[in-house]
C-alpha cells in the first residue's frame, strides 16, 4: 500500500488571502515594520514560529508568542476560510483514491485548523488521516516532525510513501523522513526552490500528479 502524504497551504488550497491577511493583523497589532509583498508570501508552508523569527529576529519568546496569538485572532475570525481549493485537485485526489493509495494531509497548520477546513469544503471524502502541528505551534511544526508523527499515525511504511509539496520545507520534510518527495510548482515554491531541497519528482500541474507519483512507486 502506498501512502502519500499531502501539504495544504500551497499543494491543496491557495489561502495566500487568508494567511497574510493574518499576519498583516499581527504585524499591525506587534507595530512591526511592514514587509514586502515576496516577504509576505514567504510565510505560506514553513511553521510561522520559525518565520517571525526570520524576518524578526530582534523579537523575544514572548514577542513571538504574542505575534502567534494576534495571528489566529485574526485567522480564526475571518482568515482560516478564504481561501481557494486550487483547479484539478479535487479531480487528482479522486483518481488516487480510484487508484488504491492511501491519502493524508500533512501540514504545518495546527491540527484543529485542518480539521475545521476540512470539514467546512467537505475534503474529508478524499483523506484518510489529516496530521498537523500541535495546537500551541511550538512542540511538533517544522514539516519533519509532522511527517514523523503523520508515518507514525498512518502506520506507513517511508519506503512507500510520498510527501507532496510546493515548498522546500516539505521535500525537506520527506527527505528527512526517507520519503521520496513530489514537488508541485502551481503553488508558492519554484523549480530551484524544490530542487535544490532533494525533490525526487518535480511536477507543474494537478493532474501531474499521480504520473509523478507512479514514476517514484512504480
């Protein structure tokens, strides 16, 4: 049987609106410098933690923390739903599913949040195991630890399985974890992006994708 495991942000949904909208929110509150548009869009996929931190750097623990909360103020009340499922997933997932793998969400996101998108654009159907990071977004949120925990849930066997991404993170994610890893270009990582973070497979379109998976399985 083979797993594949799937990002969200990026790979499944383009919620570029929702996500900087939020961290616009926290900016605001933290009176931060404003960043550049790139620098915005630089948040979607990696742990926010380790991007606060980046852009940040000058900030404390709980500056950090503070930035964190202002963001899933805002998320939670508007941000977590605007967003747009990308054309041709949805089509992809069912051919997969049609096909016999088996299919996980493996984000970054706190778990609760897959849980809610899910459930509100019925994306329950396709999956079957939705792994993120740990609600407080400090103990389990690089893509490592949540493909670690996701393989461990899911029962998966790393040799055949697939981590599916559009940032460096999650093929770095999949490598870490020996997983072969299919990177995806539609979303907000690019060609260079994927491949200089180990991608086995590079593909540009959703309905590439089980081509690119069949390639690295077989």
């Amino acid at each position: 049987m083979t797993d594949l495991f799937f990002d969200f942000d990026g790979t499944i949904a383009d919620s570029e609106i929702g996500i900087v909208k939020s961290i616009k929110y926290s900016v605001n509150k933290m009176g931060l410098p404003d960043l550049s548009t790139d620098q915005y869009r630089k948040f979607i996929g990696p742990a926010l933690i380790t991007s606060f931190r980046k852009y940040y750097p000058d900030l404390s623990d709980g500056d950090v923390t503070s930035a964190l909360r202002y963001y899933q103020e805002y998320y939670h009340k508007q941000g977590i739903f605007q967003l747009t499922i990308y054309p041709g997933i949805l089509a992809e997932l069912s051919t997969l599913n049609d096909a016999g793998y088996m299919l996980h969400i493996a984000s970054a996101k706190p778990e609760p949040m897959i849980n809610e998108i899910s459930e509100h654009f019925g994306l329950g159907r396709y999956f079957d195991g939705e792994f993120g990071a740990t609600s407080d977004e400090k103990t389990r949120v690089t893509k490592t630890a949540v493909l670690k925990y996701a393989l461990e849930k899911a029962n998966a066997n790393p040799q055949q399985s697939v981590m599916i991404g559009d940032r460096d993170t999650d093929m770095l994610g999949g490598y870490n974890n020996k997983v072969k890893t299919l990177g995806v270009t539609y979303g907000f990582g690019d060609v260079p992006e994927l491949a200089g973070a180990h991608a086995s497979e590079i593909v540009d379109k959703p309905e590439q994708i089980q081509a690119g998976v069949s390639r690295l399985i077989g």
